[in-house]
C-alpha cells in the first residue's frame, strides 16, 4: 500500500476564529494533513502557543511590534520555528513550494494580498475572506486561472453553493438563493436599534464569530458583501442571485436549477464542516460535527429580509452590477463604520446609513485597474472617517 504524502497547510490568521476551528480539523486529519505555517495579526501569545501544539515550522506577524517577542520564544523552541514579520513577508509565505493549501482566515481588506499572493502561486485556496472577492474579484479569479490555482469557498454559504453545484453543468443553473440567519436583531424596530449597544450585538443566535462579521450579520451587511462573492465565484449576474431569512440556520443556501427543481446542503451550523470539505476536496471524509436531526429542528422557516435589512442589501446588489471600484468602497466604508460602532462613536443604524453616504459619493470606474481599486479603497476609509467629524 502506496503512503499518502502529507499535504502542507498555512493558515493567514490563525488566531480567529476560523483559524481556531480550521486546526481543531487539521489535528483530526493528521494523517492527511501537516501545520506547516501559522499567521496572526495581534495575539502573538497565542499564535506561539499554536506553534507549538501543532509543529508548525513557520510563524508569521503582521504587527512588526510583537516580532522581537515571537522570535524569542520560537527561537527556544527545538527544532527552533521561522518567523516572518510583516504583512509583505506574510504574502511572501504563500508562494513557498513546499505548502499546498492556503487557507485565509482573515477578515477585512488586509486579506487581498495574501489571496493574490496565494492564488499567483497556483495553491488550492481555501478563502474565508470573502473581502477579496468583494473587492477585486475579477483579478483574483483571472489571476487563479493563469496560474491553476483552486478556490474552494470556506463561507458556510458559499460552501454549500459549491456543494449544491457539484456534478451538475454550470449552464443548468438558474439562481441561487442565499440563506440569512438575521442575525441578533432580527425583528427589531428602528427606535429599538437607536439603542443597540456593541455588547449586545455581538451576541450571534447561531454562530460563534470574530467581532466584524458578527455586527455585519446584525446589519446584514454580510449578505451583501456574499452577494457579490457568489457573483464572481458562480458567474452569475446579481439578478439570478437571491437572499431570504431562515432563522434556524440550518439550511446554509441553495440553488435553483432550470428545471424548477431546488438542491440544498443542510447541516448542523458548525465551521468545522466548510472547512474540511475545503480542505479534503474532492473527498468527504468523518469529522467532528453532530449529525443533523430534523425530526429535533421541527420546522424550517423563511421570510423575506425586511425593509431595514434590505437597505445594506441594496448596496450589494449595486455594487455587484457596477464592478470595478464600487466593491472595493464599499467593503472599505463599512469596516470603518462598523470599528466606529464598536467604540461607541455611532449608533447601530448609523452602520448601513453612513456606508450608504459614502457609496453615493463616490463615482465607480466599472473598468479600474487594481492599482485604481486599492485607491478607492483608501478614499473610502478617509471619507468614512470623515463622516463623523
């Protein structure tokens, strides 16, 4: 019997939360898999920590600030552990021949590089960071087909597109639907959610996320930015593209095919499962998630968003029909925002109002080069800044 060769792991962010559960899977998988590189942004204790649970043979920074500190404590170790410090030394990690797999974890615009530089390099990535997508997805996917990279979606949403698509003609499909959770604030009014405070609202029903994408869920921002990420990953234009409420989360999305006929991936709401399907593809293999029980779950249920949550939809939508820089300003605008909620300098509803403001500002270039759209990007973080002084 022939050994399988281990394959090579990196994981952009590992000390989030996708990072988290991705080295719960990995440590399951061990004889498939090896922890070759491990990244963080701030938690260097952690991230040294995770080293050396799981051997990684190198560790990256992205604040050079904590780098003289990883490097003592990986220099003790033995063998002693690589560090890189710095957001271009991390992209550069990406691009090493020994590593098969990237998986980025990351949340926000930061996540960009360590995509371009992951798919340039002809890895399998397995990207979390639906910003990337949001923000250039045109040029990272032309960028994946020069190289013969693959992308395989770790977003429960996304996941469940691709595995909802699988074995079947693309040409066949005819919409997808995008389930929304609702997140905390589901059916709260206008005057409820003046007085929504981050404490609250990062308090997520179902699931267990990072700060960011636990408010972009209360505005449904999220469903937003997923708009335009199945836009580009499905190439399919925004207006074959659906988002409805489902409460239980059970149902993480759909596809309608042009026959009528409706294929869905359901599943117990766990992360572990979209990324070992991301990871082990093309084969299901055990994990470590529960089994669904339906007869338990009772009924599933689904509504259209309302008139408050449609307004950040709304933005998604545009921005998927424009293209070009519009995803970038988007994307940008609203992480400025939702930091600004997260210290109590805006209220809940000034989210979406205020990403709205900066959007209308702007005057998209349906045709930017990348240069163009990481400029765009950085007006929108200014003009976002801006709009509270």
């Amino acid at each position: 019997m022939v050994k399988r060769k281990k394959k090579n792991v990196l994981i952009f962010g590992a000390t989030g939360s996708i990072g988290r559960n991705a080295l719960e899977v990995l440590a399951r998988l061990g004889d498939r898999f090896a922890v070759y590189g491990l990244t963080a942004a701030e938690r260097h204790g952690e991230l040294a920590m995770q080293a050396e649970k799981h051997g990684a043979r190198v560790v990256g920074i992205a604040n050079p600030a904590h780098a003289s500190a990883l490097r003592s404590r990986m220099a003790a170790m033995s063998p002693p552990v690589e560090v890189a410090c710095g957001p271009e030394e991390l992209a550069a990690l990406a691009a090493r021949p020994e590593i098969d797999i990237v998986l980025c974890a990351v949340t926000g615009g930061v996540g960009l590089p360590l995509t371009l530089s992951a798919v340039r390099a002809g890895k399998r990535l397995a990207l979390a960071n639906k910003e990337s997508l949001v923000m250039a997805g045109g040029f990272v996917l032309a960028e994946a087909k020069k190289a013969g990279a693959e992308i395989i979606p770790v977003d429960s949403e996304h996941s469940a597109l691709f595995q909802s698509v699988r074995g079947h003609n693309r040409a066949e499909v005819d919409r997808l639907i995008l389930t929304a959770s609702g997140g905390a604030f589901l059916s709260a009014t206008r005057e409820e959610a003046e007085k929504i405070l981050p404490e609250a609202a990062l308090g997520h029903p179902t699931w267990n996320m990072g700060p960011k994408v636990t408010i972009d869920s209360a505005t449904m921002m999220n469903k937003a930015l997923e708009v335009i990420e199945a836009h580009w990953l499905f190439n399919l234009p925004p207006s074959r593209i659906d988002v409805v409420i489902h409460p239980q989360a059970v149902i993480h999305s759909m596809v309608q095919f042009r026959d009528a006929s409706i294929i869905a991936q359901l599943a117990v709401p766990d992360m572990k499962l979209p990324i070992q399907y991301a990871l082990t593809f093309p084969d299901r293999v055990e994990s470590p998630c529960a089994k669904l029980d339906l007869v338990k779950v009772g009924a599933l249920t689904f509504q259209r968003p309302g008139e408050e949550k449609a307004r950040a939809l709304r933005l998604g939508y545009r921005a998927a029909e424009v293209g070009g820089t519009a995803g970038a300003v988007l994307n940008a605008a609203n992480e400025v925002a939702v930091g600004l909620f997260l210290e109590k300098k805006i209220p809940f509803p000034r989210i979406v109002s205020l990403v709205e403001e900066v959007f209308n500002r702007h005057a998209p270039d349906p045709a930017a080069s990348l240069d163009e759209i990481l400029a765009a990007d950085k007006w929108a973080r200014k003009e976002a800044a801006g709009c509270i002084r």
